[in-house]
C-alpha cells in the first residue's frame, strides 16, 4: 500500500501504511501517525465522508499531531486506496451500511487498539460522522468522545431534487428489481472533485480544492464518481436508523457536532435538530462553511480548531 505525496500535500512523517482484510475478502488501506508533541493526549481516528481518501486529510492528520495526538485512519470499502465493491471501480456501491460497521470493528481490533494510544477521540465527517453516530448508539463504543463534521443524518432537499419519500422509494424498488449496482439517475464515472471549483458546494477554498483535485490527477485510482441505486438505500436506511424519533437521546458518547451553514450535500437543520435532542453533547453552526469544513477556508477552519480546542480542554492547558 501506499500514499501519494506530492510537493504542496506532502505525507505528514512518521506514517505507518498497511492493509487490513475483511472476512469477506475486502482490502482496506489504513495509515497511523504518533503525535509530534506533548503532552501526549490519546489517539484521533479519523474518518473520511463518501468517496474520500486519507491523503486529503495530511493537514488535519498535521493539525492533531501538533495538539499531542496520535492519528489514525482509514479509507472505507469501496473507496480511496481500498478495495472496490463493483468491477466499475467508479461505482460508489455498499449493500448495507453494516459493512461499514464491520470494517470499524476490524480497524480498531488490529490497528488502534493494539498499536496506538489511548484515550481514543473519533472524528468524522459525512457518511463517516453516520457511521460514527452508529456506534454511539450502541454499547460499548471505544470512543470517549466524538467530533463529527456535517453528519449525514438525512440528505439535503435542494441535492436531491425530489422530496425525500419519493427518492427513498426509488432506491428501494430499483434495488428490489434489480438495479442495484445501476449508477442512480444522472449518475456517472465522473468524478466531482475533478471537476471545475466555481459553482461546486463542497468548499469556498480555491487552494484546497485544486490541492485535492491534484491527488486525483497524480492518482486516478483513488476517484470515486457517482453513487449506486444501492449505495442510496443503505444510505436511506442507515439515515433512518440515527433519525429516529429518540435516538439521540439515547447515545451515551459524549460529541460535539460542527454544522456547516451552506451545506448543500446534507441537512443543516437535521444536524441542528439532533444535537439539541443529544443529553452528552453540543453543536457548533459555522455560518459561512460548505458541506467540507475541514477542507474549507482557513477563516472557517480557524473557528473549528478553536471549537475544538475549547471543548477537548486544550485552550486551558496552553
């Protein structure tokens, strides 16, 4: 396995890269760090949102290190420099999103618990925040606590272009007749974050677009175009499982949720409406920020960092 560097994105030193293999034969490429100062304070795992990679995460994975914590990542199933699902390896295709729940377990098993040190704080963003909120929602979460970026608690309005009932239910029937593995309608190979930065709803920043859209062209293997029919009924139906009336009442892992203002790829206002039914957490509206605030402008990635710091205690401990 391996990352690519490149002049203006170099990999952050001291990476450990491996494979990790799921029972049912899926490869999934994972990278550590230790922290580059102390005190040190634990390990951040880090999980990316669909069609993600660990190289766009270097100057997060850089930004924790200086904080004295360890990171670790992952790339998911069926992404980034892991293994595809489908022989179109531009298909964002999952089953259930309770393959994603077994690629977690397998992560922390073999590579966090063993090699890096605790206590262990997740960070998510997106599809990666869901499948965090998964595991909050259960007993016996590794996780003391939990930062999770834009969650993917239900799709926005305006992204999907017809009312939420209608485009559940063509998920649903088009998998129930066959069409599973069927990019969904407009879909195709082509891949967003290769496309042109003006009008795209991910990120206001020019430099940190093009700077992925560089990892890209160094490495197309790592692009991800549209997702399956497939991929949207997991999707459905895991976005249904974290918006139950109750659940978020129920997740005992403490968690600070960042809420972007402009979000045009998932629900503000569903992110908003499950964090005030949280009991251990709070929430952070970044007015201004796109669906990526991790990718966005540094005015934007400031007031992060600065949330983060506040609530990890760091800002006391400087």
């Amino acid at each position: 396995m391996k990352l690519v560097a490149l002049a203006k994105n170099p990999v952050p030193g001291g990476a450990v890269v491996g494979e990790l293999k799921t029972r049912d034969g899926a490869r999934l490429r994972f990278v550590r760090w230790e922290a580059t100062r102390g005190p040190r304070r634990g390990t951040v795992c880090l999980f990316g949102g669909r069609g993600e990679f660990a190289e766009k995460y270097f100057e997060v994975v850089a930004d924790l290190r200086r904080r004295g914590y360890a990171v670790a990542t992952m790339d998911w199933r069926g992404q980034g420099g892991s293994s595809r699902q489908l022989p179109n390896p531009r298909k964002g295709h999952v089953y259930t999103f309770s393959e994603f729940d077994s690629d977690l377990k397998l992560f922390m098993k073999e590579i966090v618990l063993p090699d890096c040190p605790p206590p262990f704080l997740a960070m998510g963003h997106s599809m990666g925040a869901n499948i965090l909120l998964r595991n909050a929602g259960r007993p016996g979460s590794w996780f003391d606590r939990m930062i999770l970026c834009a969650p993917m608690i239900a799709f926005a309005d305006a992204k999907v272009g017809y009312p939420q009932v209608v485009a559940r239910a063509y998920a649903e029937v088009g998998c129930l007749v066959g069409f599973s593995k069927s990019y969904i309608k407009g879909g195709s190979d082509a891949v967003v974050e290769q496309g042109p930065f003006e009008g795209n709803q991910l990120t206001s920043d020019r430099e940190r677009w093009f700077r992925n859209k560089a990892v890209l062209d160094a490495d197309p293997s790592l692009a991800l175009g549209s997702p399956t029919i497939g991929w949207l009924r997991a999707a459905y139906r895991s976005m249904g499982v974290v918006d139950e009336p109750g659940y978020a009442g129920s997740v005992t892992v403490p968690m600070m949720i960042f809420v972007a203002g402009k979000d045009e790829i998932v629900s503000s206002r569903a992110s908003e409406d499950f964090a005030v039914g949280l009991k251990v957490g709070t929430h952070v509206l970044l007015p201004s920020a796109r669906h990526e605030i991790l990718q966005e402008a540094d005015s934007i990635r400031l007031r992060f960092w600065a949330a983060f710091d506040a609530y990890m205690g760091l800002d006391q401990a400087a």
